[in-house]
C-alpha cells in the first residue's frame, strides 16, 4: 500500500483511495495550517522573515498535497480503467461529486488492464465447462466416452 505515492502510474484499490484522502487531508490540513501560524504570529510579532517562511510552507504543504491528491486519484481512475484526463470533471459542481462517489464505491477492473495489473491479484472469469457426459459400460468391457461442451463468448 502507498507505493509511489506521488506517482501517476499503476492502480489502487478502494481502500488504498480513501486511506489516501484521509491522511493526505489531515497531513496537508496540519502543514498548511501551521504555515499560517506561522506567517500570522510572524506578522504580530513585526518579523517579516517569520512571515515569510510561513508563507513559503503554507505553499508547500499545498503544492504537495494537490500533487499526491491528484496523483492518487489517477491511479484510482486507472482502476477502473479510465483515463487519468477524467479527472477534469472534478472541476464541474455537482459532477465532482457524483466522481468522487463512483472513484470511492466502483469495483476495479478485474485482472490486468491497460495501465497495470491489478491491485487485488484477481484473474478474469475464464469460461468453464456447461456440461460433461461420462458413459461406462458395466459389461466387462472398457468404454469410456467423455464429451465436453464449452461456451464460447
């Protein structure tokens, strides 16, 4: 879990997403907010080299979590097999939304996809045998007779 956290390549799960937003909201949350600490009591105190560090660390803090939040999102949306380029719907009210609902509550593709494989290790449903027909002969004599019949998709 959280591997290349920054990364904009391969897949996460469910999980991994909402961890993600969770701690990349409160971590960001506590930086930027410590930044402005920083830069209000930097200004109180007449200290403009106090003020401008907290400025330059409020801008950080969000310069970092903008970049993991969107980078965790695209892995997400590669889960399900979108384009990272979906992610622009974010910027419509009441679309952003409805995204990220279907991001948190959307089952991923199965096995691999286009952008990785798969982060649950799950394989893609393989057609098995509808029927099989076994005849043997109580005579004494061996005969044996298997038929099997596959559906094709």
């Amino acid at each position: 879990m959280f591997k290349a956290p920054f990364s904009f390549e391969g897949r996460i799960r469910r999980i991994e997403y909402l961890l993600s937003a969770i701690i990349g909201g409160v971590v960001t949350g506590i930086a930027f907010w410590l930044g402005v600490g920083t830069a209000v009591f930097g200004a109180a105190s007449n200290s403009g080299g106090d003020f401008g560090i907290g400025v330059l660390i409020g801008i950080a803090a969000l310069a970092g979590g903008i970049w993991f939040t969107i980078a965790q999102d695209v892995k997400r949306l590669h889960d399900v097999d979108k384009s990272g380029w979906f992610l622009l719907l974010a910027l419509i009210p009441i679309v952003n939304f409805i995204l990220g609902l279907y991001m948190l509550f959307a089952d991923g593709t199965v096995g691999p996809n286009r952008y990785g494989a798969d982060p649950k290790n799950r394989m893609p449903y393989q057609a098995q045998p509808t029927s099989v027909n076994v005849t043997v002969n109580m005579n004494g004599e061996k005969q044996e007779t298997i038929q099997t019949q596959t559906d094709k998709f």
